[in-house]
C-alpha cells in the first residue's frame, strides 16, 4: 500500500509542476498579446494570431489538463489511503489548501483573461499582467514551504520573503521602465 501512495504523490507532484508552469507562462503570454494589440498592422494582426493559437494550446492541451489530474490525484491520496487522513488532521494542510483554494480562484482569473484575449479583448495593461505573475509566485512559495517544513506558521517566512522580493521586483521593474522611456525619447 505505501508504494500505491507514493506513486500517488509523484504523480500529483508532476502535475502541480506542470500545472504552474503553464500558469506561468500563460500570463507571459498575456503580456505579449496585449503589447501586440498595440501594435501597427499588419503585425498587430499576425502576432494576435498567433498568440491566440499558442495560448489556447497551452491553455487547454496543458494547464488544464494538469489542473485536474494534480486535483485528482491530490483527491485520492487526501480521501482514499490511510496516509491521506492523517495529513487532514493537521494544521498545516488546512493552511495548504486554503493557498489551493486561492490557486483555483487565480487559475479561474486567468481563464476570464484568455476569454477576453481570445475575443481581442484588451481589459488589462501588460504592467498589470506582470504584476499578475507574481500571484502564482506567491502561491507556490508558500505550498512549498508548507509541505516541506510542515508548520502552519514558518510558511509565513517563506511568503514574507517572496513578496518582498516582489516588491523589489516591481521597483526594479518601474526603474528599467523609466530608463527604456528615457532611452526612447
């Protein structure tokens, strides 16, 4: 039966993987649709184009996909082997799932997003989108620190830490903007 579990958790582990992986580079992609909606034709037509057919293939061949086989499989080790009950009477998978909770609203955000980008509907600066990233940084620093170190509080160090190195992030980013404006003019 443990290595019935184990198998469980590696495939569930494969696909979170592959899960934040494309809702990494889904919200990239949103970023290069919207600066390409702003753009002259005929290239504004071409690289829409394009965009479009990449983040419906990424979207729907791979991020979905991997959203509901890692739910599955997380499904089936919490609620159908011994080792799962035991992981739900602890604090910290209560705080876990309550980041997956936030994940699934994240993931659903960002289905809202290919919608109205799919439609050449542009609601969201690319700036925003860049910002928007760091959702899903936030997210799996968190998921990690808490499966690894296993405490519902020292996760906090570890969320803490990224969203500050977000922060600097941002400010690096709001810097190299205004020199790229500068160097522009």
């Amino acid at each position: 039966m443990e290595n019935y579990y184990e198998y469980l958790k590696s495939l569930h582990l494969i696909f979170v993987i592959t899960w934040f992986a494309g809702l990494f580079y889904i919200v990239r992609l949103f970023v290069y649709q919207i600066e390409a909606s702003q753009k002259e034709s005929p290239e504004k037509e071409i690289l829409q184009k394009q965009y479009k057919i990449m983040t419906y293939r990424l979207w729907y061949i791979i991020t979905w996909p991997s959203a509901v086989l890692a739910s599955i499989f997380a499904f089936w080790m919490l609620f159908f082997t011994p080792q799962g009950n035991f992981w739900l009477q602890q604090s910290w998978m209560h705080v876990k799932l309550g980041f997956v909770f936030a994940l699934y609203l994240y993931h659903l955000k960002c289905h809202q997003i290919f919608k109205q980008l799919q439609n050449d509907e542009v609601k969201h600066t690319s700036n925003f989108m860049r910002l928007w990233n760091e959702g899903a940084t936030i997210i799996l620093f968190a998921v990690v620190f808490l499966v690894i170190l296993k405490n519902a509080v020292n996760w906090i160090y570890g969320v803490v830490g990224i969203f500050l190195f977000s922060i600097l992030i941002m400010f690096g980013f709001k810097f190299y903007k205004r020199i790229r404006e500068r160097n522009q003019s």
